[in-house]
C-alpha cells in the first residue's frame, strides 16, 4: 500500500513534532511540501527534515498536484482558513488542536469537510502515550470495572509563542489550550460514545496580564453517571505538570507523564 505525500502548514513547534513523528515512525507517509510565511524558516525546515518542496504561499502548498494530504499544524486562528480551503482542494485535512477557536468555527469546519467527502482528523496527541494506551488497555478489559471518575491535569509556566496570549488569536485562555487535551483524554477512558450531559467550570486571570484566563478547573457529568475533572493552568512553577487519574469501581489507575 502507498503512502501518503504530505503538504505540512506551519514549522513551529507542533509541525516540528510532527515531522519527526512521520518521518522516523511511519515508513511510507512523508512530508513533501512545507509552507511557513517565513520563506527562510520554510528553507531551513525542508532542509532539516529533506523535504522536497517549500513555499511562502499556503494555497500553493495545499494545492501542490503532488500531495494527497494536508497538515494544519497552524496557530489557531489560521486553522478555519486552511481547513476551507483543504476542503475546497478535495484533499485529506488533519488538524491540530484545538479544531476552532470556538463551536461555532469548528462546526462551520466540521461541515465542509463533509460536503466536501474528503478524509478529516483531529490531531489529539495525548491519548495515544505509551503510558495511555496501556491503560486504556486495562479499562476496556475490565480490569477497574465500571470507571466512575477520571480526573486529567495540565499545568505549566505559560506558553511559547506571543499569539497564545491574544485571545482573539487563540480563542481563550489555558483551557482552549490545554483543557482540550484533558477533556479527549477523559472521554476516552469514560466512553467516547457516553455523552456529556452537564458542566460546571471556574476559570480566573489570578497571575498574567491578559483577558483570558490562565487557570481553570471544570467538572463533566456523563450519561452513565461518570465525572470527568479537569485542571488546567498558564502559572504552575517548576516546568510541566501532566497527570490523569482513573478510578473505577474495581481498581484505580494513576498516570504521571513526567
């Protein structure tokens, strides 16, 4: 079977990532286009990872006849506008996180894919953890029983890049930047099939000077009586905090990534 020509949007931190991911784990799949509006960056990039083709021009690389896939690895308020225009190419879109910078955006994403009929993925990279994966394992055996509550963690000093903290870049604070992370991994271990049905969450700028918050805690009722928790923060010293804990009525599972 073939693999797939991939055109990469974005050589940040998160397109890195990716490339790395293809390129040494999955033979067949490869990069071959990668666009930056930095020319130079876009230079480097396809230099490093030796990637055939560049471009300062985002429709010429999800248009490029050679590639069957597209890649947004994007900051957030660029995702919706590479996302329609993947659609409007025919071409398979797999989108990092977060889909939209709100519901609106991501169903307004969500549907042209659809008309479109093209192949489209949201790129959750949590979930599927070594340390995750083994777990899940154990969960959909049944070795905890029936799982009642799943608490998820993030925290960390803040993020990387200036537009994070733009809240109309971005679409939020620390819980559109990390709180998605937490609910996908929630959601698996209670049943991605089991609907939420109520959510209560507190959120405040207790540290930055921004308009959107930078620590938030929400509570997630299921249909099944499950409770998801999550905790997020942009204000935690000593580096990144990453924890979940599953607890079900046989056993509990205890998961710290770092």
């Amino acid at each position: 079977m073939a693999g797939h020509k991939i055109s990469l949007l974005g050589t940040g931190l998160i397109g890195r990532f990716y490339t790395q991911s293809l390129h040494s784990m999955r033979s067949k799949d490869r990069v071959y286009n990668v666009y930056s509006r930095n020319i130079a960056h876009a230079k480097d990039f396809a230099e490093e990872w030796k990637i055939e083709k560049y471009t300062d021009s985002m429709r010429s690389c999800i248009d490029d006849p050679d590639t069957d896939t597209v890649i947004v690895a994007l900051p957030n308020f660029l995702h919706k506008e590479a996302v329609l225009m993947t659609a409007k190419a025919g071409k398979n879109v797999l989108c990092t996180k977060p889909l939209g910078r709100d519901a609106k955006e991501a169903m307004e994403m969500l549907k042209a894919v659809e008309r479109a009929g093209v192949f489209s993925a949201y790129l959750e990279d949590l979930v599927y953890t070594p340390k995750t994966l083994k777990s899940l394992h154990y969960v959909k055996n049944g070795s905890l029983g029936k799982v009642m509550w799943v608490r998820s963690r993030e925290t960390h000093p803040g993020p990387h890049s200036a537009w994070f903290w733009d809240k109309k870049k971005a679409g939020g604070g620390a819980i559109i930047d990390m709180g998605c992370h937490c609910v996908e991994i929630i959601r698996n271990f209670i049943g991605k099939d089991i609907k939420p049905i109520e959510v209560l969450c507190w959120s405040d700028t207790l540290v930055h000077n921004i308009s959107s918050e930078d620590n938030g805690i929400g509570l997630i009722k299921f249909q099944n009586g499950a409770i998801g928790q999550f905790e997020v923060s942009w204000t935690f010293r000593g580096g990144m905090d990453l924890r979940d804990e599953v607890a079900g009525t046989e056993g509990t599972i205890w998961l710290d990534h770092f």
